[in-house]
C-alpha cells in the first residue's frame, strides 16, 4: 500500500539516491516518535495527519546547500522550512501539514531573533509552532539529527544543543519537553 505522502517524497527524493536514504531515516524516526507521544500522551490528534506531517516536516531540505547530507541546493539550509511548506502548498497539501514544515526549525523562531540574527527567512510569516501538532513535531523533530550516527539523542544532549542556540531557545524547549515528555 502506498502511504499518501509517498508520491510527494517520491517525486523530489529520487529512489536510490543518498539524500533520500537520510530523509526517510529522519522523517521515520521523528513520525514514530511524534506518534508514540501522542498514543502516550493521549493527545486530540489524528494520528494519521501526525505521520504525514513528521515524514514531510523537512521535505524542502533538498533545495538547501547542506553538502554534509548530499543536499546541493542553492538556498541556506535555515530556508528549508518554509521552501518545504511553499512546496505543499504548491503540491495541495492541507496548511496544516504545511505549517508544520515552515516552523519546526529550533523550537521556533520569532520576528525579533530573525531580525537581530539577520536570518534569510521572509518576513511575513510566523515561524513558531502554535497548534499542537505544530509543537509535537518540532518537538520529536529535535530528537534526531540528519547526520552523524542518527540515533535518538538523549535529553540532555537535545537540551544542550538547544542552549548552543541561545537561553530562549532553550527555554521554549523545556515548555515543549514539559507538554509531552511523562
């Protein structure tokens, strides 16, 4: 049976390729997780919408240039949240799912550390995750890298790279380890 995300991922991760091999390793990952949270947690969440939103959070990093993960796009890698969301869109897919691509980055990004940190993101958008769903995924999303050995990172590990980012990042985590951690 083909998953209805499938032919999206099928269309811009080319079977066979390296990059696709890591995207689908990541997106596995956080969607399992996101999904055993919200069994867990008993949360008011499709799970269904759950998985297609984890396996197409990062669906834009192909564009990016990330050549340590075989992407050889031309745009920074911070954009690959909402090139990924502009592409569902394109692609029809709900703005629900969408979302979820354009502010999962870090635990979020507001107006101001865009601004002071002059990121390449356009400026009429939010890039914080506010429905549940949104913060579920941004949250598993963070226990996984695309690189290195890209097995679960522990709690502190996660905090710690979230606290390299700066202590309001990491303050946004920890309200996001509190709403869905046991």
């Amino acid at each position: 049976m083909t998953l209805p995300y499938q032919s999206v991922i099928d269309k811009y991760y080319p079977e066979g390729s390296t990059l696709r091999d890591i995207f689908l390793r990541h997106s596995r990952s956080v969607a399992a997780l996101a999904v055993e949270i919200a069994r867990r947690r008993h949360l008011p969440v499709d799970l269904q919408t759950v998985e297609e939103a984890a396996m197409l959070h990062d669906i834009g990093i192909f564009l990016t240039d990330a050549p340590g993960i075989h992407c050889h796009g031309t745009a920074p890698y911070i954009a690959h949240g909402y090139l990924g969301a502009d592409l569902l869109r394109r692609e029809r897919y709900s703005e629900d799912v969408a979302r979820v691509a354009e502010r999962h980055t870090g635990s979020g990004l507001t107006a101001g550390e865009i601004a002071a940190q002059h990121l390449p993101l356009p400026a009429d958008r939010t890039y914080m995750p506010d429905t549940q769903l949104e913060r579920l995924i941004c949250y598993a999303d963070k226990f996984y890298s695309k690189s290195g050995d890209m097995e679960r990172k522990s709690i502190d590990r996660v905090r710690a790279s979230m606290a390299r980012i700066s202590a309001d990042t990491l303050r946004r985590f920890d309200r996001l380890h509190e709403e869905f951690s046991d």
